[in-house]
C-alpha cells in the first residue's frame, strides 16, 4: 500500500474525540464501527486501525494452546470484563460508586 505523507489538522473535542480526514480513512479503510489499537509513541499517538485486511495480515501469528478456551468463550469472558471495567469508570465519574 502506498501511504500518502501530506499532513492535515485536526481537532480534539472535550471528550478526547477528533475526526480522521476522509481521505485517511478511504485509504485506510476505516467505516463506521471501525476499531483501532490507541498506542504511546516517542513521537506521539499511534492509531492502528483493525480492520479485515488488518486482521487477515495477522491470523495464524498466535497459535492456540491444547487447553486454551474456545475463542467464544474467551470472547464472552473478554467483553464480560470490558463492560465491568466501564461501568466501574462510569460510577466513579457520576459519584455513584
């Protein structure tokens, strides 16, 4: 893939959200509901987005172990820890811990 270098600003709303061109996002393929892994560079924020290509890239780099769980197991136990973890934060921002 050829990565276009033109630069462009941007903007951070109160919530920490800021809008990627359309132009980065055609190229690289982000839609709505897209995800991306959030990382801490030297040189600043590194934004992955994962997508299907992303994904495809990666399948077949981390072997399962004999007794590792079903992946929709791990999956349901994953997102069961996730929405815990969001609503702990959302009752110590509303003081209704």
């Amino acid at each position: 893939m050829t990565v276009a270098t033109r630069a462009e600003s941007v903007y951070f709303s109160v919530k920490g959200q800021v809008v990627i061109p359309a132009w980065l996002r055609r190229q690289f393929h982000i839609e709505d509901g897209t995800r991306a892994i959030v990382q801490a560079t030297p040189e600043g924020i590194l934004l992955k987005p994962v997508t299907a290509a992303f994904i495809k890239r990666g399948r077949g780099i981390a072997r399962r172990k004999p007794d590792d769980q079903p992946f929709a197991q791990w999956w349901a136990a994953h997102k069961a820890e996730e929405k815990k973890l969001e609503e702990a934060k959302y009752a110590r921002s509303t003081g209704s811990a």
